[in-house]
C-alpha cells in the first residue's frame, strides 16, 4: 500500500486509514494514509529565471 499523501509505502506494522473518494462515475480506487500526519514533502521553488 502507498500512503496518499506522501506517497511512500505503508509498512505492515504501521496503522493506517483507508478512503473511498466519492465517484460520479462508479468504482473509485480505494486511498491509503497513514494513521499519523505525514511530513509534509520537500517543495521545488520556480528557477531563479523565473522569479520576480
């Protein structure tokens, strides 16, 4: 299982939720996430070029 907010992988040792988003158009897939707060992942800033 991968968690879906950091996507890394769940152990099975470690507790964890399950979601099913609501789907207008039948089956949607189920999301893994871990039971504590993720870290939030490492954000890439805009190249230097790009900044105002």
């Amino acid at each position: 299982m991968i968690c879906g907010r950091c996507q890394k992988p769940i152990r099975g040792d470690e507790e964890h939720t399950t979601y099913v988003p609501d789907s207008g158009t039948g089956a949607a897939p189920t999301v893994y996430l871990h039971a504590e707060l993720c870290p939030q992942p490492p954000t890439q800033p805009a190249p230097i070029s790009l900044r105002h």
